[in-house]
C-alpha cells in the first residue's frame, strides 16, 4: 500500500462522526495534523481531547481558516434534501484555497438493487432510497464543480461499515440484536480501519473524477454474520423477525432494499489498497477478541 502521504498533512474532515474521527486520528498517527466539524459541543470536546482541532461548522470564520490550512479535505457529512452541507458550506469561502486532494464519502446504495449480482464503478446509479438518490446528486455536484474549478475530487463509495464500539458485538451483548432473515439478500460491508486505510492509498495516489468501492471481498448475508458472532460469543442467537417486521428499524430495512455484491477490484489495482480485514470473519474476530468498554457508573 503506497505511504507517501507527507508529514505535512493538515486535513480538514467535514463531519467528525464515527469515521470521520477515525481518519483524523490517522492525520495525526501519520504525523500531520487534523481538524474535524461538528455541531455538537460535547462532541467537539471529545475530539478535542483526543488532539483533533474541533470547529463548529456554522463558524464561517473559523472554517475558512481551517480551509486555507488544509492540504486535503474529507467529507463524511450526509446529504440533505439540498445536496451536499459540506459543499454548500465549503464552497463559498474557498476561492482559490482548495486543497489539492478533496475526499467525498457517498454509498453503495448509490447503484440500487442488483439482485445478488455485481456492481463496478462504471456501472449505472440506480438507487433506489430517497438517502441513495441524495448521494447520486451530491457526488454530481461535488464532480461537477471540480470539472469546472479543476479541483481533484475523489468518490468513495462505501458499503455499512463497522468498527469497535459499532457492530453486531455490542448488539448481541446487551441484547438489542435481532436475526432478520430476507432470502437471497446479500450485501458487502468493511471495517472502518479498512476504509481509512483507502483513504489515505488515494491521497498518496490521487485521480480527479476517480470513485471506488472501498468494500471487503466477501458480500454475505446478514443473518450469516449474525449467527456467526453469536456462536462465537457463546450467546443465544437473537429472536429471527423478517426484514419486514414491525420491530426492524427504518433505518435497517433500508439495508434490505438492495442486494447486490460490490466489487473493490478497482481500489486495489490503482491504490494498491488491500482491506486488512477482507470478511467479517477477520473484522469480528478482533473486535470479539478485544476487551468490552468500560461502562462509567456515575
């Protein structure tokens, strides 16, 4: 995997969520610096304790300044019924101060439903959720406006992604896990390290108007990965609903919409990318062989 991203990389992450926060930790493992939106005061607290330079994105003043510093920009916020916040935010106060590399983060709900089969970045947007329809129109405009502006934009299209703290682990111990069962259904997913990894390969290796699939190589159903955990946890496995129940949240139905496998072949022949966890088995594994976080009784 290339490593020649400098030490002198300052990124400006728009939206410092789950995997927001993951890449400007990353930043700062790798010796440069990061900063990180959010509008959530204790959130920006606790990115500011881990060293990441937190900034409420309603702060014109202070975004710019972080935009003029940034020698990359990464956008992880959702798109909105009006398109892309980072770009409506973004894009006013840059002027010329555009960073040489601009990291979009969409979805592979972006190609809809392929009834099991494959999908490649070439291949039609064909989504078929109101959140993939917004990341099809958001990865427009961001591509749109780096033709016209030269900017060298990059599209990571990312499956459900998973991480400690964010898995069926947590789910199946303390009891919320359910097994929803939708024959025929698969669909990839990565680990979140694995899509930081992608990140950085394409800051060391940038292509304007590039997307990839930062995916894992093995799409399989959910219940499979389900039952897997709970057998290797040693714990019942959950009450078995259908997708369509009542009780499975708007939220994971959505997951269920779209069966296809996604392919990251793509990634790997032009940033020598290489997921460190290429199935669940791998991912899940070293989350289960981790310690439970502490839980503060206050």
């Amino acid at each position: 995997m290339p490593t020649d991203v400098p030490s002198s990389l300052n990124l400006l992450v728009f939206g410092g969520g789950y995997l927001g926060r993951a890449a400007a930790l990353e930043a700062i493992r790798r010796g440069g610096r990061a900063t990180a939106t959010s509008r959530d005061p204790e959130r920006r607290r606790a990115l500011a304790a881990e060293g990441i330079t937190a900034i409420d994105p309603t702060d014109t003043t202070a975004l710019k300044t972080a935009l003029e510093a940034a020698t990359a920009v990464l956008i992880t916020a959702a798109p909105d019924a009006h398109g892309c916040p980072g770009l409506r935010a973004l894009g006013p106060l840059a002027g010329d101060a555009w960073p040489d590399w601009i990291g979009y983060v969409s979805s592979t709900s972006v190609y809809g439903d392929r009834a099991g089969g494959w999908v490649f970045e070439t291949g039609p947007l064909n989504a078929a959720t109101l959140e993939g329809a917004r990341r099809v129109r958001a990865e427009r405009d961001w591509l749109d406006g780096a033709q016209g502006m030269g900017l060298t934009v990059q599209i990571f299209r990312l499956p459900g992604f998973y991480g400690p703290g964010r898995s069926v682990v947590e789910r199946l111990r303390d009891g919320t896990a359910k097994l929803v069962r939708k024959p025929g259904q698969v669909f990839n997913r990565i680990h979140v390290d694995d899509i930081v990894s992608g990140l950085f390969a394409s800051m060391a290796r940038p292509r304007p108007g590039a997307a990839y699939n930062l995916t894992d190589d093995e799409p399989s159903p959910a219940d499979v990965v389900m039952e897997w955990a709970a057998d290797r946890m040693g714990l019942p496995r959950p009450p078995q609903v259908d997708w369509t129940d009542d009780s499975v949240s708007e939220a994971m139905r959505r997951f269920y919409l779209d069966s296809k496998r996604v392919s990251n072949a793509l990634a790997k022949a032009e940033l020598g990318w290489r997921p460190a966890y290429p199935t669940w088995r791998e991912g899940l594994a070293t989350l289960l062989d981790a310690p439970p976080p502490l839980r503060l009784v206050s």
